[in-house]
C-alpha cells in the first residue's frame, strides 16, 4: 500500500498542535497557581495621612508606628493601628534621612544618617532621639568622626547598636564595608569585621543569632552611576564567631535593588519594596529567605511598588506606608498597605 507523505504531514501536525495546546494548558495552570500563591498587599483606607515623604523610616513602638524624616525637615507622623488614625509629632531638628531606625523602650533611636541636599549629603555626626511617650526630640552618642557614613543599615541586638556598611560621601562616593558596635551599657564603639562587600541605601536584619546585609548598591554619583551598581551577594555576620560569610552565588538576592527594607519574621529574611535601573517604577516585591536552605522565594507584592520607607509587622499584618513610587526623589506617596498573614 502506497502512503501519502502529505496525509503524515497532516498527522503530525495535528498531534504537535495538541501537544503544544495541552502544554500551554498546563504552563497558564501552573503559572494561574504560582501567581495565586503570592499575596498582594491592600490599600488601607484610614483617617487621615502621612506627609508625603521618601528617604525615611517606619517602625513600631508600643502600639503605634512612626514615620519618621525623609527629605525636608517634615514632623513626625504616627499611626494608630488600632483607630486607623495618622496625627503629627514634633520636627526634628535637623533634616535627617536615609536612614534605619531601631527602636530602644520607648525611644527611637536614628544612626547612620544623611543630611542635607543631593548628591553630596553629608554624614550625621550625632546618633539621633526620638522620644515617643515626650514626643520630644534630643541628640544621642557621638559617631566617631573616621567612621561616620549615611545609608548604612542598623539593627539593635543583645545589648548592642550594630551599624552596618553604608557611604560616606552622600550620593557622590566613599562606599564602605564597615561594622561598628556601640555597647548601649558603656556607650563604647567597637570597630568589628569588615563586611566582604561595600553597599549602601539598603536594611539589615538579624535572624537568629546572625546579621544579614542584603539588598543596597554602590552608589556612584562619581561615575554617573547611581541606581545601576546594585550588589545581589548576601552577606552574613556570625554574631557569636564574629566572623563573615556570603551565601553561595545560587543563594543572591533574586531581584537586586536598593532603597529596600529588611525585617526578620517568623525565623526568616523579607526584603521588600526598593529602585534598580532595570525599571522607573519603584520595586514592589517582597522576597523572603529561608536560612535553612538559603532559598529564596517572592512571599507578596505591595500594591504600589515604593522604595524609601519600611515595613512593620504588627499582631498578624505587615504594614508599610509612604516612600517613593518611582526610581529617585518621586512620585512621592502618602498611602498606607496592610498584608494580613495566615499563621
């Protein structure tokens, strides 16, 4: 029997056409799934706003949340999470941004801090007080003077100030990779181990008993290269050995950017929000690490992409509020989100 080449064609034209149409059926299905698992952060409707603002801070202290500095001298807004409620603190006395504050009784403390205008900020000289219950603002420890920078991210930890990395020179230059201690019993700095990379406008965390440096970049005014020299290698500090250590390059931040924010939650890593050049808008990804595996994964997406701000977590919800939408000084935004958390 003679067999027509063209009918085989047709045959196999068909069963790759099925194939292929089975084969999208199962990617869209798959994909359908994976976006369905990652949460997105709602829009909370509350009684009054925030001053717009970015290069600023957001954190949590008895019960209420503070958004604290940001470019120009701006007061001190304060969210009441259980009213919905934002009203207004006192100015601090200077301008003072690009920043991470921790959070010491019922104070606020701001270290590794810029002043000043664009793109040669200068380093505050002075850690910074914001006394929540007076409402009142004062002036801490001295830095010392060969070891001040802005941008730096810092964390409070068994009775120390951990200050980390960050630019001495505003947006121009003078990146470092620096780790100081100051001993809150003895106000004592101690200069610890140099990080294995330079980075600033980023967050740090501790997990455990380790310090994670993730997110941030070099920030080169100098070479016109401001948003571009993100670093994707986490860094981690051995508290208990004092010794540093970098994940394995598979083990990077999957979404390199700067301008994030870091918090430790449930044994984990979350870096959210951020810039990059890759894209004008602001970051809206909120990407957590596992310590155990070293594994990343996007955990949600906020519902305005922002960079320059915070995330708070509070009684079983992430919140975060002001920041900028856009890669740089804007738009600049007032909105507060809320991801309630499964748990």
């Amino acid at each position: 029997m003679k067999v027509n080449t063209s009918d085989w064609r047709c045959v196999v034209r068909f069963v790759v056409l099925v194939v292929s149409v089975l084969w999208i059926g199962v990617s869209t299905a798959a994909f359908a799934e994976d976006e369905a698992s990652v949460k997105r952060w709602q829009p909370l409707v509350t009684e009054g706003a925030p001053h717009k603002r970015h290069e600023a801070a957001f954190i949590e202290c008895d019960g209420r949340f503070y958004l604290l500095g940001g470019r120009r001298i701006q007061p001190v807004d304060i969210f009441d999470p259980k009213t919905k409620t934002w009203t207004q603190g006192a100015q601090p006395p200077i301008e003072i941004h690009h920043f991470q504050p921790v959070v010491m009784g019922h104070q606020i403390w701001l270290a590794g801090a810029m002043t000043g205008r664009y793109p040669r900020e200068k380093a505050v000289e002075r850690v910074m007080v914001y006394d929540t219950r007076a409402d009142e603002w004062s002036w801490g420890h001295t830095i010392p003077e060969e070891r001040r920078r802005g941008g730096a991210g810092a964390v409070i930890h068994d009775g120390g100030l951990y200050l980390v990395c960050g630019i001495r020179n505003g947006h121009w230059d003078g990146w470092v990779s620096w780790l100081d201690r100051l001993d809150l019993a003895t106000g004592q700095w101690e200069q610890l181990p140099d990080a294995p990379h330079v980075r600033d406008h980023f967050q740090t965390a501790v997990v455990g008993n380790k310090l994670y440096a993730a997110g941030g970049r070099k920030t080169s005014g100098v070479t016109k290269e401001v948003f571009s020299l993100t670093i994707p290698e986490v860094d981690v500090y051995d508290i208990d050995r004092g010794e540093w250590s970098t994940l394995p390059e598979e083990s990077n931040l999957p979404t390199p950017r700067a301008g994030c924010f870091a918090i430790s939650l449930d044994g984990r890593l979350l870096i959210a929000g951020g810039e990059s050049s890759g894209q004008k808008t602001a970051h809206n990804e909120i990407e957590s690490l596992d310590p155990e595996t070293n594994q990343w994964e996007t955990m949600s997406t906020f519902s305005t992409g922002r960079h320059g701000t915070g995330v708070i977590y509070y009684e079983g919800s992430l919140y975060t509020a002001a920041g900028s939408g856009g890669r740089g000084g804007g738009p600049e935004l007032n909105t507060t989100e809320r991801l309630p958390l499964d748990r």
